[in-house]
C-alpha cells in the first residue's frame, strides 16, 4: 500500500489546517509560547496522531496502523535531540526570541519537503537494491554506538553548531526581520538566515538516521511520510519544552542509542529470516522508550529527594 490520490489528499488537507490553525493560535499570542501552552499544544498534535492511528486500523489493511505507530514513535523520540540542536542553533547565532516561532516553521515546512525526498528515494532504492538494507543497518548501528558514547553529554552538537557558525557568511547587522542582506557588494545572511540554514542542515544529517529507521519499519511511503508529518509538525511546541525536557529525561540518548541498534539489527535479520512485523517492532521499540523515560524519571525523583541517611 502506497496510498491512494484521495488518501494523500485528506492527509494533506489534514495536516495543512491543523498547521494553519496551529500558526494563528501562536501568532495570537506574539510568536511565543510559555511551558503551558507548549504542553497543551504537544498533548495537541500527539492527540492527532492518535486519531490518525485509529483511522488507520478502522480502514487501512492489516499492519499498517501499528506500522504507523511504531514509525512516529521513533521519530518523535529522534526529534528530541533534534529539537536541542535547535535550541542550540538559535542561542549560537543569537537568535531573538519573537523571530524563533517563525523561523521554526520555516524549517519544519522545509524539513518535510526534505524528508518526502528522502523516503521517495530511500523506499524506491530499497525495493530495487535490497542490499542496501545491510547499508542502512550499518548506519543505524553505527548511529546508535555514536549516540551511546555521548549519552551524557551534548558535545558532538555543541561542536556541529560551531563549524556552521565558522562556515556560513554571516552579517553582523540585526536581522530587522530579515534572512539575508548586501554587505560591501556580497549577499550575506543575517543572524536569522544562518539560523534557518543551519536548522535545514542540521534535519538533513538527523534524516540521514532518521528515514533508514523507519524504512526499517514500513517501506510503505505513505505510512513513512505520515508518522514523519505528525512527529515533525509536532516539533515547534517541542521546543519550547525541550529545556526542561533535556533536564529530567537524562537517559533519553541510551534508549534512542538501543532503539537504533535494535532497528538496525531487525533490518539485518529480515533479510535472513524474513520481515519482522509490526506485531514484534511496536512492543520492542514501546519498551525500550518507556525503559529510558521511567529510569529517567526516577533518577529525576532521587536526585529532588537528596541523599538520605
């Protein structure tokens, strides 16, 4: 199952006025949220995504609702340190705080563009090169290795946002709501288009691990850019989020680092044993997440309590 036309157009149709009434919501309030509305908004867009995996298992065939699932739950638990290079992006170049809501939905609208490219691609190339598959579990494991030797720190970030900030011609002028400016007869970026260039930069090396993983799940490219719509049209209230999130969800990097090993191991064994189904990689991937919150939250809870005799 691709989806058929009438699918993609209610899914677009969808997803286009959800974002609208989204955007007039935020601009409403000056462009900002505060950790409430944030909240309100995530439990928002999850809760769309919700129903669109009700009407997935109401009408779609076997597999495909779970398929979904498992999908946006791995892209919405990757979107988390995408979401905190964000952050970092914005404090590196300075970023004012009324033109962070827009440039957020430049680069999630960018970012969907970028990613229907990549599952287009990465889907027709898996169907005629099935070997690629062994590629792509490379990737993931290795992805995965990487993320588990920083687990507890945010170093290979910190120093991605410093090469951008080293590499792109950046005007020292204030951005006066603009992406780039004529400075001494050369087009220059302002603090806001470095900004919006390293966002789109940076979504391009997370799809690099983020489309292979939920290639491995479903190469079906309707349930592919389904689950990657909702958890990216999710990520701007994230944002606002992810400082206090960063904090208390401490082993968030060594679940992601498992989940992607454990995906990449799952798309080798398929190509032995057969695919894996839903009915196995949604339990798996639920509990190696739920693995990471729960020990997060508890380490949160012991460190408020503070040694006891």
């Amino acid at each position: 199952m691709t989806g058929s036309l009438a699918s993609w157009l209610i899914l677009g149709g969808a997803l286009t006025l959800l974002l609208v009434l989204d955007l007039a919501v935020v601009r409403g309030r000056g462009g900002e949220m505060s950790l409430h509305d944030a909240s309100i908004a995530s439990v928002f867009w999850v809760s769309t995504a919700a129903v669109f995996f009700v009407v997935l298992l109401l009408t779609a065939p076997a597999g495909d609702a779970e398929s979904f699932l498992a999908g946006y739950l791995v892209e919405k638990s990757l979107s988390l340190d995408n979401v905190f290079v964000f952050l970092l992006v914005f404090t590196a170049f300075s970023v004012p705080a009324e033109e962070r809501h827009r440039l957020l939905t430049y680069g999630i609208l960018l970012a969907l563009v970028l990613r229907a490219i990549f599952i287009v691609a990465g889907a027709a190339a898996l169907d005629s090169f099935s070997w690629l598959s062994f590629v792509f579990a490379a990737v993931l494991i290795w992805t995965g290795w990487r993320l588990w030797r920083g687990r507890h720190d945010h170093d290979s970030e910190s120093a991605l946002v410093e090469r951008l900030t080293r590499r792109l011609p950046i005007s020292t002028a204030p951005p006066a709501g603009r992406l780039t400016r004529r400075e001494n007869g050369r087009r220059m970026l302002t603090a806001s288009g470095a900004a919006l260039a390293g966002i789109a930069i940076v979504d391009i090396i997370f799809a690099v691990d983020s489309v292979p993983a939920i290639l491995a799940i479903t190469t079906d490219v309707f349930i592919v850019f389904a689950a990657n719509a909702f958890a990216l049209l999710g990520l701007r209230p994230l944002f606002f989020l992810v400082a206090e999130l960063v904090q208390k969800l401490y082993y968030l990097k060594s679940a992601l680092a498992a989940l992607l090993v454990f995906i990449g191991l799952k798309l080798i064994a398929a190509e032995f044993v057969g695919k894996i189904g839903p009915e196995i990689s949604l339990p798996a991937i639920a509990a190696i997440l739920a693995t990471g919150v729960v020990a997060s939250l508890l380490r949160t809870r012991r460190l408020e309590r503070g040694p006891t005799a």
